[in-house]
C-alpha cells in the first residue's frame, strides 16, 4: 500500500489481524518465519523490532533473516547487515 506506515498498529491491526485472529479462535501455535529487509529502509530498525515485539507478545516462534550483498547481487544490491550501525546488533540480540 503506497504511502501507508508500516508501523506495529498497522501490523497487528491489518497486516497480522487474519493470524491473530486464527490463532485466537483454534488456540495453536504461530511461526512467523523469516522476515527481513533486503534494502536499507528509513525506519527499518523499528519496522523489524515492531514485528519481534508482535511476535513475543502473542507468543510466536520466529526466525529473522539478515541478507548480505556479497553474492552477485552486491553490484546492484549494496546492502549488508555487517555494516549496521554498531547498536543494531545487541538490540537483535535482546530478541532471542
């Protein structure tokens, strides 16, 4: 949806509304499987915690996923998680 924020209201009220609701209803377990982003976003940090702070609320497995650029894709696709800036990582790692 162009022009709208992706912040964590959106996400749980549109975006996960289906999965929250499933989940409610038949009481099972959720896996939100790798999510990530392949470019660097404005706001991308946030975007990526709203989505784990979601996740551990409900109670929802998750696995993140990290792209790195060093592949063939590096000439077009200049992005690598390695070159976050430093207080990425421990705030990551405050997820597991």
């Amino acid at each position: 949806m162009y022009g709208q924020t992706y912040d964590r209201a959106f996400l749980e009220d549109v975006l996960f509304a289906d999965v929250i609701s499933f989940q409610q209803t038949h009481d099972v377990p959720i896996l939100m499987g790798e999510f990530g982003m392949q470019y660097p976003q404005m706001g991308g940090v946030q975007y990526l915690s709203d989505h784990v702070d979601i996740a551990l609320a409900r109670g929802w497995h998750f696995a993140a996923w990290n792209f790195r650029s060093d592949t063939e894709d590096a000439a077009i696709i200049n992005f690598d998680y390695e070159k976050f800036p430093a207080e990425y990582w421990p705030e990551v790692l405050t997820w597991f």
